[in-house]
C-alpha cells in the first residue's frame, strides 16, 4: 500500500532518481574510483609518517590540505556546483599526497646517503 503524502516514498524516489540521473553515472562512478586510489596512496603515506614518529608534520600537510580544499570549494562550487567540489577535492588530496611523497622521498635519500 502506497500513500502519496507519505514522506518516506518521496525520499526514495528522490534518491531513485538522482542515482538514476545520466549525470552522475557519466561523471561520479569514475570519478570515486580515482578518487579512491589517491585516498589510499595518502592513507598509506599518512601510516607512514606515523610509523616514523612525525605526526606533527603529517598534521601540518592535512592541515594544509584542509585549507586548500575549503578555498577551492568556495571558488569552484559557485561556478560548477557538485562537479567543482569533486575537483576541488582532487585538486586538495593530490596535493596532499605530493607532499607526503616529497617528503618521505627526501627522507628516505638523506636516510641512505649519511649512513655509514
């Protein structure tokens, strides 16, 4: 039994159809998959630095990541709406994740090159 006012029917068929919609099939399935990967790269970077004891810089780099994101967000999604936020997150994670590369490669070099 189906009642037209009931707000629970609305609600799925509300998300039925933005799942449905041919934007985010053309756009966001692909998108999270990369997103996905990248967001693993910095996760295993992330226990890294943890693992090495530098948890104050690893805060300093998600910090900064954080900030990056929020300006891009508040620059990208008045011009392209949902799509701007998901650029401005990839923009922010791939940024983070470079920072978190350099530095553990720079670590990593010093580390081999002033052992005995």
């Amino acid at each position: 039994m189906s009642v037209v006012g009931d707000p629970s029917n609305q609600l799925f068929d509300n998300y039925k159809k933005f799942y449905e919609s041919k934007r985010l099939t053309d756009y966001s399935l692909a998108e999270v998959k990369v997103l996905h990967l990248d967001q693993l790269l910095r996760l295993f970077l992330q226990t890294t630095l943890i693992g090495g004891d530098r948890q104050g810089l690893l805060a300093a780099v998600l910090g900064v990541g954080a900030a990056l994101n929020i300006l891009l967000n508040l620059w990208a999604i008045p011009r392209w709406g949902w799509q701007g936020a998901v650029g401005a997150t990839y923009v922010a994670e791939i940024v983070m994740s470079g920072i978190l590369t350099l530095f553990l490669l720079r670590a990593t070099w010093f580390a081999l090159h002033t052992s005995s």
